[in-house]
C-alpha cells in the first residue's frame, strides 16, 4: 500500500521512509492522511527543529542503553545504530 501524497513533506513527488515515520507521528486521527492541519503543524514543527530534538531524544535513549555509533546516510543525515553491550 502507497502512502498518501499528504506524506510528501519536501514536494518532491515521493514519500521516503523518513517522511513517512515523520509524517505519521503527526497524523494523530491515524486515517493515514495529513489534512491540512496536520500538515501545517508538522511543517512549523520541522522548520522549528522538531527533527533534531527527536534525534537528541534518541541518542539520549540508546546511550542509556549501552552505547551507539553514529554515521551519515548518502543523503548525509546522521544514522544511529544501537551496539550491543
């Protein structure tokens, strides 16, 4: 099943898996489409640095866990990778 275009958060014509997980959180009637404001809240939340704090509570979670590796995905956006204990 395709992801509805709602999901498209940069315009291009394409749903990524980032965009989905991103979008999803913010379609909190779960119908899986973004109505418009949905949208607009996850745009402001973005253009605010929603992301980055999201990726901070992330990293924050697994250190606490045991240890983490960061890298850079091609599209250079930082990947974290759990490392077992």
């Amino acid at each position: 099943m395709r992801p509805s275009s709602s999901y498209d958060l940069n315009g291009d014509g394409y749903v990524s898996q980032q965009e989905f997980k991103i979008a999803n959180k913010f379609d909190k009637d779960k119908d899986g489409i973004l109505n418009e404001l949905e949208k607009s809240k996850c745009l402001e939340a973005l253009k605010q640095g929603w992301e980055a704090q999201e990726l901070r509570k992330l990293e924050s979670k697994i250190s606490r866990k045991g240890g983490m590796m960061k890298s850079r995905d091609t599209s250079n956006r930082v990947c974290i990778t759990e490392m077992s204990p």
